[in-house]
C-alpha cells in the first residue's frame, strides 16, 4: 500500500486571506489539535512582513506556544533572510521559501522581480548552511492568473537552480485552480524524472473544482506527498481571484477509500474540520466533514423497514 504524506497549510495559507484576525489562542489550540491527527508536516504560520499578512503577525508567539509532538515536522513559509532569521529564532524544523514561476505574480506578491527574489533566497540557503532542511514552494507553477500560461520548461528551470543549491524538497504549487490533470500528471511525471532525489510535494487550490481530480493525476503520476487545508480554507491575497486550497480531509478521505495509507486518524480529523467554522465566523467547502465519511451510515427510513 503507498503511503501519502500530508502537509497541513491550514493555519498559514488557510488563514492569511480570512478578512478577521484570529486570536493567537485559537490557532495554537487549533494546530495542537492537529497535531494528534496524524500529519508528516504542519505549516504552521509564515514569517512575512506583518503589513504584506497581516493575520501572521503572530508567527514568533504561535511558534512559543504549539505543544510539539515527535513525528510531526512544524514548517513555516519564509520570503527573505529577515523571515529566516525569525524562523531560526523560532526553532522551526523547516524553512519553507517561497517564489513565484510567473515574474508578474512575484512582482505582486513579494514586491520584486524573480531573478531578485532567487537571489534573495539562494542568500537565505547560504546563511541556514545546512542547520535544517529547506523546501521551495514555486507559487503560479500551472499558471498565472494575470499572465496566464506559464511554461513548464520555467518551472523545472527554477527547480534545478534550488536542487543545484541543494534544498530537499520542492512545492508545485498551483496557487489560483488552474491546473488541469492532464498537465499535472505530464508535471508530476516529468520532474520525478529529473528530481527523484529530493522531497516533491504538490499544492492545489480547488478554484475551478479541479482540485481532487488534479491531486487524482498526481498519485497515480506517482506523487505521494500534498499539501491540503482544513475545510478548504485558503487563498494567496495577492493573487486576483485566489480561492481556497483543496480541503485536507476531503483529499484524505478519498485516498483512504482508494486504499491508500495516509496516516491519518480520518474521524478526529473530520471533528476538526467542524470545528472550523466556528473559528473562521463563516461555513467553509469542505464536503466530507458535511456529509460525513463514506463508513458513516444513515439508519434504514421506517418506510423501508416496513416493506420488508
Ligand atoms: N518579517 C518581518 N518584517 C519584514 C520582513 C520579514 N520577513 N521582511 C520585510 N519586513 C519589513 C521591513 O522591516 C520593513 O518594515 P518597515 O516598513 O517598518 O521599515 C517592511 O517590511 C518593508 O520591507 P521591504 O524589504 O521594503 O519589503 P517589501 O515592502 O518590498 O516587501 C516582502 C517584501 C517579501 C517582505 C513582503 O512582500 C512580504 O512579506 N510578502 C509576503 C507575501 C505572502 O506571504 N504571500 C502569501 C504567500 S504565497
Ligand atoms: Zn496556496
């Protein structure tokens, strides 16, 4: 049976578009919880300017607080040398840099061009020197909501730039829904080829309903680690139209019912799930944790019964 590994961004890439802050205690209580669910990596907050995220400006306390468990990898999305030093500062277990494959999606989001933001984060891989391991996450990599297609050949150039740098995993990431499973399973396909030695992890957001059909193409592409988001929270501010991430336990749930071994403790993860809303002030598109698992049965109607 192949095992899948989960990244849950639902505290960082789930939260840093919500329009309503969330109190620092509702997100430690909320990653612990996690953390008894049975993810490989939690990323748990981003140390990015706190006017460009606002809603992270508690990244430092949030790292205090969470109970750490063994077994669970706590990550963090990092931009620049001064969000590694926190980081480090933090004790994180991994630095998650991140860039954008589209130069108008960089410009918007990290304020500079991608040759600069390279730069920038081949400076960052410098200064860490190996004190723990670091992973990229290319944003835009199946498509630029402003630019539109964005070259394959791009993204696997800025892959072997950070794979010659020597960084253990890379993020694909499909940062607006525009992915498609045909080109995700040519992606997955091609950069095992040329990357099997490093971690690679694929990132989608369910913007156009694509999301499971694309983490679908990824698998049987034989990709076997995601990044997902409780109830499908999720969404880039600065890129137009951003939607939310495919949801943690909906993606689970399927592979679980595919037979695939996830890890995961599928019910507890489930609870959380409808928890959500509550701390968000708003429903969330999950499905599962709606309609419950597909091992939740209803009782038989009396109607039925009585036919028999
Ligand atoms: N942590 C905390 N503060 C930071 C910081 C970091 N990593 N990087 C920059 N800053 C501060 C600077 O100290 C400066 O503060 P000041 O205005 O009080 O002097 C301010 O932010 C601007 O710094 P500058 O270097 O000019 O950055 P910028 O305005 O060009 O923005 C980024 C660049 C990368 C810092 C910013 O765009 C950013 O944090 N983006 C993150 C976007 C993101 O997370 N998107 C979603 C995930 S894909
Ligand atoms: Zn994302």
């Amino acid at each position: 049976m192949t095992r899948i590994y989960f990244n849950e961004v639902v505290t960082r890439d789930g939260f840093q578009i919500e329009p309503h802050f969330i109190p620092t205690e509702d997100k430690v209580k909320l990653i612990n919880e996690l953390s008894q669910c049975g993810f490989a990596k939690i990323e748990v907050t981003s140390f990015t300017s706190p006017k460009a995220i606002p809603m992270l400006r508690d990244a430092e306390e949030v790292m205090g607080k969470i109970s750490r468990i063994s077994g669970v990898e706590y990550t963090v999305l990092v931009p620049n040398l001064r969000g590694a030093e926190r980081a480090l500062e933090s004790h994180a277990d991994e630095l998650n840099l991140v860039m954008s494959t589209s130069e108008t999606h960089n410009l918007a989001n990290l304020r500079m061009g991608r040759e600069k933001s390279f730069s920038s984060l081949a400076e960052v891989i410098r200064f860490v020197n190996g004190k723990i391991p670091i992973n990229v996450s290319l944003s835009t990599a199946f498509g630029c909501p402003m630019e539109g297609n964005v070259p394959q050949g791009v993204v696997e150039t800025f892959a072997q730039q950070f794979a010659d740098l020597g960084v253990r995993g890379l993020t694909i990431c499909d940062t607006t829904g525009m992915a498609n499973p045909a080109q995700v399973a040519k992606m997955a396909s091609d950069l095992q080829k040329k990357f099997s030695h490093l971690q690679l992890t694929f990132h989608f957001h369910n913007t156009r309903g694509m999301g499971l059909a694309n983490v679908l193409a990824a698998v049987q592409s034989g990709i076997v680690r995601f990044d997902g988001s409780l109830g499908g929270l999720g969404g880039c501010p600065y890129a137009p139209g951003a939607s939310g991430n495919i949801s943690s336990e909906d993606a689970i749930h399927m592979l679980d019912a595919m037979g695939y071994e996830t890890g995961m403790d599928i019910p507890r993860l489930l609870n959380l799930a409808r928890e959500l809303p509550k701390i968000v002030g708003h429903s969330v598109p999950g499905q599962v944790a709606k309609a419950g698992s597909t091992c939740d049965l209803h009782p038989v109607p009396e109607y039925v019964k009585a036919l028999g």
